[in-house]
C-alpha cells in the first residue's frame, strides 16, 4: 500500500469510525489525499463505509464514516489475492529462459556442473573473489527473512567494498510486508535492489563472463550449472537489463527503517504508553522544554506535520510500541 492508505487505514484502527473530512483533520492532509487513500483501502477490503444511526454523530453530508476491516481479514483477503506460483509454472519458466538463450544446446566444455548445493556454494564463493567489475543476481524466493538478509550483506558489503558493481533482483514478499530494511543497508553500501513481481529464474552472473543458475528450479539442493559461453551469458545479463528497468525500488513505498537516538526512544516509548511532556520529562530527568525540542526536531528529521502523524509513521517502522486500537477493552474502560 502507499504510505497514504497505511497511515489512514492505522488511523481508523485506533480511533474508530471517521469521515473524510475529520480523518484529514486528524491526519493534517488534505481531504483529497485522505480520499484517494480511502479508495485504495476499499479496493483490497481494507476500510469499508457505513451507515448507522450509531455513527449519526460523525456522519458527513453523503452520510457516509468509514472504519477499518479487521487486521486478520484484511491480511487474508490480501493473501488470497496474492496466489502462489505452482511448481508447474515455476519449473515452464526456467525451462523457457534456459532454451531461449540456447543453453541446452551447449556443448560440455562451456557447461560446468556442480551436483550439490554446497560444492556449488564453493564455486560461487571462489567466483566472487575473482569478480573485479560487475555482480548481477536474481533471487526468486518469496521469503527473505532476516537470518537470509543478515547473511547476504556481509558478501554484498565485501564485493562493493572492492568497487564491484552489485545489482539484485528480487520479487515482493508473499505476505505484502513492505519492510525496505536489506534494500536501505544495501543502498547505504553503495549496491543497488529492485523488485518485479515475475522472475524467471535464480541467476548470478559475475562481470558479465561466468552465469549460475540451479540446475533443478524447484530443488536447489540439486546443485548448480555453470556457463562460460559468451552468447549465451551475453543473452542472461541483456535479460537481466531488462527485468531491472521494469523493477522497482521497495524503498519508493515501503516503510524505511528509522533510526533513533537513546533520548529519543526512551522518550516516544513513555509518550506512547500515555505520558505527558511533563511526565515524561520528569522520568527522564529533563526539562519539558527539552521533551518538546526533541519532539519537534524528530518530526522535522522526518518529514510529519504533527505527533500523531509522528505516532503512526514509528509503529509502522517498528520503532515505537504501538498505541491501543479501537475496540480493545483497555480502550473501552478507559
């Protein structure tokens, strides 16, 4: 979702049932913005429009207050949507790409066969420490969780420390999480990531001589090929040019990773769970002054009119505890 819908539709979850004109309000954007973000939320089931005497007292001039769909059903509905490639089309794909370039075709002496995962592993390993110009690589795993990311970077790091050109091509994950973390500590490197929703093949081509690529799409445990003939990695890395320039930055919509100071988490963190500047500054052993300067330079590093904006952009991020959602009981006690 764009940053719009994911801010209106955490809105709604929190504060209940709104109109468009006092969700812009509360947003501080305009009810244009607010209206379009709506429109995208109704499009997946996200928000839905209601029309009960019960919200009489927030009802605009079309009669109409919007509130969020439940988190679960929004994320299945969402899931269903997104349906996994079957094995078939996976392994039609591959098929497709490899005979296209003229791979099966190939005689032995430029086809180099790896039969396992960790031999190929090794090789891998031995061409990127001869690589001196250029990486290009394509993941199709729907899932690159963190274990995977904390992993690769430290290789990536390695080959742009060395001045090597590092561009990877990855699909969007199967869940809509919109994290942008390993293409930020990528970026932060120097090597660049894009995203395409169809990939045709796992692929790693070093300085556009050498390409790899699984022998068995659908095992990899099943080992590597290797390809040194000219034509036909000539005709991988112009595939690959070309996915890239359909591809897109996740960083364009995603939700970038926020890096706060000691003070600074210390601070949303009781501000969060109910404290006022003048508590807060108490706890902390400030001055209230201090509490708002801090505050106000954060919102400014960041881009947001005003703390409840601030609010939800940190627990996007996952850098603040979120507030209570509407509906829950502690919300109706209080």
């Amino acid at each position: 979702m764009t940053p719009d819908a994911d801010l209106g539709y955490r809105a709604l979850s929190m504060m209940g049932p709104h109109t468009v004109a006092r969700l812009a309000r509360e947003l501080g954007m305009s009810q244009r913005r607010v209206s379009r973000a709506l429109d995208e939320l109704a499009a997946v089931e996200a928000v839905r429009p209601v029309r009960t005497a019960a919200n009489a007292g927030y009802c605009s001039k079309d009669g109409l207050v919007w509130e969020a769909v439940a988190l679960d059903r929004v994320l299945h509905t969402l899931r269903q949507r997104r349906t996994p490639d079957s094995a078939l089309e996976r392994w039609r794909r591959h098929i497709t790409t490899v005979s296209g370039v003229g791979l099966m075709a190939l005689e032995d002496a430029s086809v180099r066969r790896w039969p396992t995962r960790a031999t190929a592993r090794q090789r891998a390993s031995t061409l990127i420490a001869a690589e001196r110009h250029e990486h290009l690589a394509i993941n199709t795993e729907e899932v690159f969780d963190a274990e995977s990311t904390a992993a690769a970077l430290p290789l990536d790091n390695s080959m742009l420390a060395r001045g090597i050109r590092l561009r990877v091509l990855g699909r969007p994950p199967s869940d809509g999480d919109r994290s942008s973390a390993y293409a930020t500590a990528l970026g932060r490197s120097g090597g660049m990531y894009r995203e395409l929703q169809t990939l045709p093949l796992k692929l790693m081509i070093f300085d556009r001589r050498v390409a790899f690529l699984p022998s068995d799409p659908l095992d990899l445990e099943k080992g590597y090929v290797e390809v040194a003939d000219a034509e036909v990695v000539r005709a991988l890395a112009g595939m690959f040019d070309r996915l890239w320039a359909d591809g897109r930055d996740p960083r364009e919509q995603g939700v970038p990773p926020i890096d706060l100071s000691n003070r600074e988490q210390s601070l949303v963190h009781l501000l969060a769970m109910g404290y006022t500047d003048q508590s807060a500054a108490q706890e902390l052993r400030l001055s209230v002054r201090t509490v708002a300067y801090t505050m106000r330079s954060l919102m400014d590093r960041l881009g947001v009119e005003n703390r409840f904006q601030l609010a939800l952009l940190l627990g996007a991020a996952g850098a603040a505890p979120q507030p209570p959602r509407y509906g829950d009981s502690d919300t109706k006690e209080a």
